[in-house]
C-alpha cells in the first residue's frame, strides 16, 4: 500500500530489486525472475490460499502438482507464473525507461546547449578583452608616436637654438672685430692727426 504512492519511487525499486534473481533456462543463459522464496515469505497465509486457488484453479487439464490439494504450487509451476507476472512489470519497466530515456535526451541536450551558451559567453569575454587589449596598444601606440614627434620637435628646437646661439656669436664676434677695427682706425686716425 505505501509503495502505490508516486513519490516513492526509490522503494520500489528497492522492493523490485529484493526480489530480484538470476536462474538459469533450459538453453543454460542466465534470465531474471522474481524470488520465489521471499514471495512466499511476504505472502501472509490467508492471501496465499486465496492468490494460489485463482493462479491454479485455471490448470484443470494436464497433471497437477504434488501438493494440489494442499493449496501450494510446486517450484515449477511457481517460476513459470511469476515470469508471466515478471513480463507485465518489464512491460512497466520498459515504459518507464522509454520515459527516463527522453528524459535523459532532454537532459542531455540541455545540458549541451548550456555548455554551448557558456562556450560562446567565454569566447565572447576573450574577444572583448582581446578587443580592449588591441584599444589600450593603439593607444599606447598613439601616445609613443606624439612622444616622439614631441622629442623629434624638441631636437630640432634645439638645434635650432644652436644654429641662432652659434650665427648670434659669430655676428657678435664680428661686431666686436668691427668694433675693434673702428677703434684702431680712429687712433690711428686720431694718431696720425695728432702726429
């Protein structure tokens, strides 16, 4: 009764599972079946006498089992009925594992579909910081280029300076030898006046 709940779905796995056993057929391959001992054990007397008289009470023909009349199914028999019970739950089974499937595709698609979107979120951070990289170089660059238009610019003030120091001397020097020459004529001419 608890296990009919849907929220318990672990303990019917569990339960199936407990019930679960691996006997071998006539070809000698292994098949999955459920127990019968722990059937047989869960099964509280009164049930088992109703259950086994619905289960046996169809074999009329045919050579019925040793212990007929005493309500209880042989091994056999037994084994062959709970396979035919077992094809029913792998039909379930196989329901919900067509459903779990589907469920595993949509998950996996999401899954990758996430991986994708964070792929390209990841890509496009890289190019917005290869973007802002490639910025700041042309600016530097920008920067470098003015710094040396601003020495190139201040070398040739500097020579300039020279060049204008340098012809400002040589006039300099030149007045001064004016100068001097004028002076010299002056007292030679003073000289000579007075001579």
């Amino acid at each position: 009764g608890k296990l009919l709940n849907p929220k318990k779905q672990d303990g019917r796995f569990e339960w199936v599972i407990e019930r679960l056993q691996f006997i071998p057929d006539v070809m000698g391959t292994k098949r999955m079946v459920l127990d019968p001992e722990v059937l047989e054990k869960e099964v509280e007397p009164g049930e088992e006498e109703e259950e086994e008289e619905e289960i046996v009470a169809p074999k009329k023909q045919g050579v019925q089992p040793a212990g007929a009349g005493s309500g209880k199914v042989d091994a056999i028999t037994r084994a062959r009925l709970l396979q035919e019970l077992d094809t029913h739950d792998d039909e379930k089974l196989l329901r919900q594992l067509v459903k779990s499937e589907g469920a595993r595709k949509r998950f996996i698609a999401e899954l990758f579909a996430k991986r994708q979107l964070e792929q390209l979120k990841a890509s496009q951070r890289l190019q917005k910081a290869d973007e802002e990289r490639e910025a700041r170089m042309a600016k530097l660059d920008i920067i470098k280029q003015q710094q040396i238009a601003k020495a190139a610019q201040h070398k040739t003030n500097e020579q300039n300076k020279k060049s204008a120091m340098a012809q400002l001397e040589v006039l300099m020097k030149q007045k001064e030898a004016q100068a001097i020459r004028r002076l010299i004529q002056e007292k030679d001419e003073h000289d000579r006046g007075m001579g």
